[in-house]
C-alpha cells in the first residue's frame, strides 16, 4: 500500500483500525507532504510515521513552488481546474505529482534516513548508508527486504515544478592562490549522462588552502563524472588583481557513496 499523504484530519493518533498503518499490508510506504498541524495551518496530512518507509519532501510540510502568487497558480499550465485545486490544497496533492513523476525516474527521489530534515539539510545523514537508500514513489517496494526499524524516516528535497526529483551531491573545494578576498565559489559538474548548472559552494571571505563544502540537490543525475567546472567571483573591482584557484575538488555522490 502507498499511502500519499494520509488524511490528518479525524484519523491521526486515532487507533489503528481507523488509519492507515502498517499492520495493513505486507509493505506499506507512505509520502507525507502537507504535515502541518491542521489548526492553524491548514495541513491536511498526517505527521506521524506509519508505515515500513515514510517519505517526508522537503521536511514534509511546506512544498516548494506551492507559495506561488495565487493568479499565476490558479492559470496554471494544466488549465483553470487544475489551478483553482492545487491552489486550495497544493502541499496535499503533491504527493500523488510526487508518485507520477517517481514512475518515469527510477533512481529518482532517494530517501535519506535520518531523524529530522534539519539534520538531513546539514548533511548530518548523508551519503546514503551501505544498503543504499530507498525511493519514494513507485519503486520503494524494492527495498522492503531491507527495512531493519520498527519506523524509518526518510527526507529528501524536490524541484518546484515537474520534473521534481533532485539528486544530492557533496562538493568539497580546497582553495589555491596567495591572499584572502571576498566574493563567492560557484561548482557545476558534467558526467557521462548530463551537467548541472553553476551551485554556489560558499561566499563571503575565501581563504587559500580552506576546504569549503556545500550539500546540492542538482537537478540531473550526471552518472558518472567527467568533469567539474569551478569559477570563483569577487564581488567589487581589486585593483591588485587577486587569483585563486581550486587545488582540489571532491564529490560524493548519494547513492553509491
């Protein structure tokens, strides 16, 4: 059973029998994407986790792309209807947008475990542990031999708008060059199925010889890497001409580690 979004409302911290649960099939994974507290903001799903695997994007209660200026969401691309609906309940219904989209990217949307989304945005939960991570969506059943815990929660970021899967990098930069100065580091990398575009890695002061990490979530999964690209900025006009350059960049990759 997938559970997108379990109603809130009338069925959470109700007893089992009522709810969705995990006593309810032999696997069941479930997408929380509009946990907030219904009173006062108005989410509609549950937060708890439920099932064997429960997916929280984004955290679980605001979606990305759905505090778009009403109008603009309301004459949206799929037509007035579709609009008006995702307007009243857009966080709610991203999880069934969430689930198509998983059917076309089989190695999209991998769940990181991890016990809160504040700790997965550090960092704290990444790669992915030896077993792999699993995915939400379509193909999470691949990965019900491998559920150890009572409960596992797992996060994950998506895009605003379709295509939502994002694939999580680590990117690590040590500095080269002779004096600090300000400005910023910008990282995009190419592999053998695409390239991603410029992520910032770090601005404010960069100093020689530091390492400087950034967690992305790149919009391609560019398979294996070919090449980084590296361009560092500084932000006003330096008579002295500074030069700095990358001794090292290193990348992690979610999935295989």
């Amino acid at each position: 059973v997938s559970g997108l979004d379990p109603a809130q409302p009338y069925f959470q911290g109700t007893p089992i029998e009522v709810r969705l649960d995990k006593s309810d099939a032999e696997f069941v994974d479930v997408i929380h994407t509009d946990s907030a507290p219904t009173i006062p903001n108005l989410g509609f799903g549950m937060r708890p986790a439920i099932g064997h695997l429960d997916f929280y994007p984004n955290g679980g209660e605001e979606m990305p792309g759905c505090d778009k200026n009403p109008i603009s969401q309301i004459v949206d691309l799929d037509g007035i209807w579709e609009g008006t609906r995702d307007f009243v309940a857009c966080n709610h219904l991203r999880s069934y947008k969430y689930y198509s989209d998983s059917i076309i990217y089989p190695d999209g949307f991998l769940g990181y475990p991890c016990p809160s989304y504040n700790l997965f945005k550090d960092g704290t939960c990444f790669p992915c542990p030896e077993e792999g991570c699993p995915t939400m969506g379509h193909y999470a059943d691949r990965f019900k031999d491998k559920v150890k815990t009572e409960f596992t929660k797992l996060y994950l970021n998506t895009r605003e708008a379709k295509d939502f899967p994002l694939w999580r990098y680590k990117i690590s930069v040590t500095l080269s060059g002779k004096s600090k100065v300000k400005g910023y580091v910008n990282v995009a990398l190419y592999g053998t199925n695409g390239n991603t575009k410029q992520h910032q890695i770090t601005k404010g002061t960069l100093k020689p010889d530091n390492t400087y990490t950034a967690y992305i979530d790149a919009e391609v999964n560019v398979g294996e890497v070919t090449k980084v690209k590296f361009l560092w900025n500084n932000n006003w006009i330096n008579p002295t001409l500074p030069k700095l350059g990358a001794a090292t960049i290193t990348v992690e990759v979610g999935q295989n580690r």
